[in-house]
C-alpha cells in the first residue's frame, strides 16, 4: 500500500480543495494518506469548519489529517482558532511541522 502525505503549504481556499480531492481520492484507492497544514494554509481549518466543508469534514471522519503546524499558527496569529478545533500541533522540526519522520517511514510527500 502507497503512503502519501500532503504537505499543504499554500493559504488559497481553492488550491487546497485539491488537496481534499486528492487524499479522498486516494484512501479510496487504498493508499494511506495523511495531510499536513504547514505555512499560509494554517488559516484554512477554521475557514473550511465554520462553512461546514463536506470535503474537509470527509477528511476529517477518515482521520487524513495529521496535523497543524504550530510555528505558522503563532505567527499567522490563528493559533488559538486552531487549538479550539482540536488538531494537533505539529512542531517536531524547529517548531515547525517536519516531513523527516514520514520520508524516513517510506512516505511520499506530496507538497502543494
């Protein structure tokens, strides 16, 4: 079975629906795949939740999200929007969500 991780880097609504597309898209094809919100795309969570995104909520009920950054949370100022969601914050790699531990389990790591 593939392992993909997708690091969202990027803060655009419509960008990171294909995300969402992609990792349904692929746990229905048997892969295991995780996402990762890292830089701008930290913002998305509380977007994507309070307009009750089917997308985002499917990923969410598959359990594809690993994790947000907790850096980017800080200095993007939605740290504590973020934390009332209950993901997990991510800061093994200098405060930052890293991609070392996945690469090193085999993962592919897909970033958009």
């Amino acid at each position: 079975m593939e392992k993909i991780l997708f690091y969202a880097m990027n803060g655009e609504k419509m960008c990171f629906q294909h995300v969402l597309l992609n990792a349904l898209d692929l746990t229905g094809a048997g892969c295991q795949v995780k996402i990762i919100f890292e830089g701008s795309s930290v913002k998305l969570p509380s977007v994507l939740a309070s307009e009750g995104n089917k997308l985002y909520q499917k990923t969410l009920e598959a359990n594809l999200i690993a994790g947000i950054c907790l850096a980017c949370s800080r200095a993007l100022g939605v740290y504590e929007v973020n934390a009332v969601l209950g993901l997990p914050f991510l800061d093994d790699m200098m405060g930052h969500a890293g991609t070392r531990s996945y690469i090193v389990d085999g993962w592919q790591v897909i970033s958009m």
